[in-house]
C-alpha cells in the first residue's frame, strides 16, 4: 500500500508536533510518523519543564533567536490548548563575587540580546524571593520571563490540536530508507516499516535519529554528539524554591515544576550532570549523579533532604559537533528535505518559533500554502479533577460515575481521566501516566498499576497480559496467577 501527503514529518515530538499543529492552519495534507507507540517516549520523555528566557550561548545565534521569540510565544498557545503554563522566573546564583562579576556579563550580553526585564538582585532582595535559600548565595541574575510547562502535555496538546484540524499521524512507524525522482511530483519514496509513502516534501524532525535520516538523502551535512542530563524529583509535598535556581557556573539546578491551577504544591525538579554518550537509548541514572546533583541542591537550599527523592530519569540530547547551533535548512542536494535539529537543546522553548521558521522555509521552496477557514486554535484538555471546585466534582459526578473512582491516591487521578486518556490514543502504561499524572506520584505507581491495567484491558479490548509499560518489549504480566493455579490443578 502506498500512501500520498504533500508534507511528511519524521518524528512527532516536540518539534514535529509544533510544525504539524502549525501546518493545520493550511490546506495542505500532512502526514506525521513517529516510530515509538506514543508522541512522547522520545527527547521529551526525558526533559526538564522549563520555558527558558533567551539568555545567549556561545555562537549560537540561530538558537538565541528562537528561544527567545518562542518564549514570547506561550502564553498564547497553552491558552488556546488549555496546557497549564506559569511564568515562575529564574535566579541565576552566584556563589562569590567571581561568579557575580560573570552574572553581570551574562545580564549585560543578554540585554543588548533583546531579553527582556533583567534585574541584578542583591543577598537580602534573594532572601526575600526565596527565604529558604543559603546564605553563601551572594545574589542572582533574575529573569522574570522564564516559565514552566508539563512537555508531555504540550506536546500531546499540539499532536491532538494539529490531528483534529486535518493532519494525519501514524505511530509504531519507522522510516527504513527514503529515495527521490526529480520527475514525480511526490519525489520522496519513503518505505517504512508498515508502508510506503510519497511526498512532496520531507521535514526531518527524528531528534536522535536525525542523522541518520538525513543521510537517505545522500551525503550528510551535519554530524551530531549525544550528551545525556539527569534529572531527579522530590515528593510534592516538599516545599523548598517558588523560582527556577540555577547555578551561574555549572548550570545545576532547583525548580518546582508545573503549577496546576487550584492546586498548592507542585514537585520540586533537581538537575543537570552532564555525560558524553554513545548510545541513544542509554538513559540511565547513576550514583555519582545523584551525588553532585543532590550535594549542589543541599548546598543552595540546606533543608532539602534528598531522601525525599521518589524518581529519577534522564534525557539525551543532540549537540552540533561542528557550531552547537540549531540545524534548520533544507538539504544542498534536494532542498524539499529539510532538516530541523535543535541540537543544543531547549527544544520546547523554541519550538513555536521553530514551526513559524520552517512554514517559511516551505514556502521558499514552492509549497504553496493557503489558510483555512476552519481552523480550530483550541484544544479541551482532560479533566484534572483533583484541581476542580468541590461544586464542579459533584456537576462531573452526576454526569459520569467514573469520574467518582479515584485510581491513583497519589495524584487524586479517577478511572473517568484515565477513560479518557485513551480515548485520546493512550495505549500503554506510560502512555495513560503522561496523560493523566497516574503513577507519577509519591508511590511511583505500586498502588494504583494493577487498577490501571484492568482499566485498560476494559477499554482497549485486551487481555492484561498483551498490554505493556511502553509498547515494544516491555510487556508488565506475562501471564495471570490463577491461569498457573488452574495449571498446577490439571
């Protein structure tokens, strides 16, 4: 079977979603494949929240511009798609006056960037925004336009907006080889492992992959290192910074996370170390990271108690090895490929900017795009039922019982959201868990896991057995107790 789109996105995280939620503005056909079981079990499933302000790198300049305007750009989007978002601002800290000479640079540099509302703060103003901070912290670069996002909502977000205006997606599907014919209008043959597609256009958004999809097309114009970050959070019951915190020198940091509406408490996210690695899947947290992290975090905020740890997880993200700069443009030998790598990272932070870029780079090359009429900016998201007024649970009670279930303890999390989650295409564990926040709690899913999986099996029509952690090989119960017992009765 061969399918025809004029747009083809490979890979459908946060910036495939981002450009394909943008293209659904057009009459344009669209594909998006993504070959994991879910849009976020790639780079996003491993990063931080953070929506940073646009403070430049070194000889980064397409990837200053574009977190900047991108952070100038989300307030409105997580608006119109209902994606809890607040600006919580950043304190970049200095341990001495060394570190403070270095801040005011920083500060200096990213004014003339264009950053706006820069403000040096001295000790006793430090103490007053975060009073639980150290003493050895003689001040901070504050960014006030800094914010916090769930990525996994964001991105879901953006997927299921850019679907309900007209894109077509397909998980599970992996691009195994692309050829081009300069005479066929649809150039791109693409073979995947399901089917074949033709295409009049192909942007690369594989993240980690991106490589070597850009090599289908001949030779390669980029080369790509991967470093791995981990990240480590704390029970929502602690409360320690209302800020991101952020060290000037090593880049660690402290940060609450998403703030829900009506809801007090948010987890506290510490992170940074950094490690060179060769593979793409190795996402392991270590010991001497927990180490740094956690002796840098009990530094800055001395009654922090890393005992109250209750997950760790890891991100890898792509560098550049030739300019650590973002790769957006289209191939020398065929310029309706393009590529897109936010090598660097802050992937989330550009990403509106990024899809504004690309459209242009489209239209550049011949794409004619024309807007619809019908186009729908907003989204609802699922309920978040632990965050409603006691008179809006009694309204949904009434409307649908399951709603009354409460699944997951942890998180208030009722059978009526985790319904819903995949009525919204989750098909696996995690997949309900990024959707719905069940199992992310202080129990990590050991009370809740085995009404989940019943849930699902309802649901999805399936024995409990075939239902996995994250698709592929990941299955959770390999077979069901009573089946060994009627066994061993035989």
């Amino acid at each position: 079977m061969t399918i025809k789109t004029d747009v083809l996105i490979v890979g459908g995280g946060t910036t495939g979603a981002s450009i394909a939620r943008e293209l659904s503005r057009y009459k344009v056909n669209v594909l998006v494949v993504e070959k994991e079981p879910d849009f976020v079990f790639g780079m996003a499933k491993g990063t931080h929240s953070f929506i940073h302000c646009g403070l430049p790198g070194n000889n980064t300049p397409l990837m200053d511009e574009l977190v900047l305007k991108g952070n100038s750009m989300f307030n409105e989007i997580c608006e119109e798609l209902e994606i809890p978002y607040k600006t919580i601002g950043k304190l970049l800290i200095a341990l001495d006056e060394e570190e403070m000479e270095s801040v005011k640079k920083t500060k200096e540099k990213a004014e003339e960037a264009g950053v706006p509302g820069l403000e040096i703060i001295d000790k006793k103003r430090l103490k007053e925004m975060e009073p639980q901070i150290s003493d050895e912290v003689v001040g901070a670069l504050y960014t006030p336009t800094t914010g916090i996002v769930s990525p996994w909502e964001y991105v879901l977000a953006l997927i299921e907006n850019a679907q309900f205006n007209g894109v077509k997606a397909k998980l599970n599907t992996e691009v195994l080889d692309i050829s081009f014919n300069e005479n066929d209008d649809f150039k791109f043959l693409v073979n995947t492992n399901k089917e074949e597609i033709k295409s009049k256009y192909i942007i690369n958004c594989a993240g980690l992959y991106a490589e070597k999809i850009s090599r289908m097309i001949g030779e390669n114009e980029f080369a790509l290192k991967l470093i791995k970050e981990e990240r480590y959070v704390l029970d929502e019951d602690i409360e320690i910074c209302e800020h991101l915190v952020r060290s000037s020198k090593t880049g660690d940091f402290v940060s609450p996370t998403k703030k829900e509406i009506h809801h007090e408490f948010s987890n506290i996210l510490l992170g940074q170390t950094v490690e060179i690695v060769n593979d793409r899947k190795n996402t392991s947290t270590s010991r001497e990271g927990i180490n740094k992290i956690g002796a840098f975090a009990k530094k800055i905020f001395p009654d922090l108690n890393i005992k109250d740890l209750i997950r760790g997880f890891a991100g890898i993200v792509p560098i550049n090895k030739d300019s650590s700069d973002y790769i957006i443009m289209p191939k020398k030998i065929e310029p309706n490929f393009i590529n897109v790598v936010l090598a660097g990272g802050l992937g989330i932070s550009a990403s509106p900017a990024v899809a504004e870029k690309v459209i242009n780079i489209l239209i550049e090359q011949g794409l004619t795009l024309k807007e619809k009429d019908n186009f729908k900016a907003s989204r609802n998201k699922i309920i978040e039922f632990r965050n409603l007024p006691r008179e809006e649970k009694d309204e949904i009670i009434k409307k649908d019982e399951r709603y009354g279930h409460v699944v997951c303890r942890c998180e208030t999390v009722t059978e009526g959201e985790i319904v819903e989650a995949i009525k919204r295409g989750a098909t696996t564990l995690d997949g309900v868990k990024f959707r719905t926040r069940a199992g992310m709690g202080r129990c990590q899913g050991g009370f809740c896991t085995p009404k989940v999986l019943k849930i699902m099996a309802r649901e999805l029509g399936l024995n409990v057995t075939e239902l996995t952690k994250k698709g592929n090989k990941s299955g959770l119960l390999p077979y069901k107790a009573k089946e060994i017992i009627l066994k061993e009765e035989k």
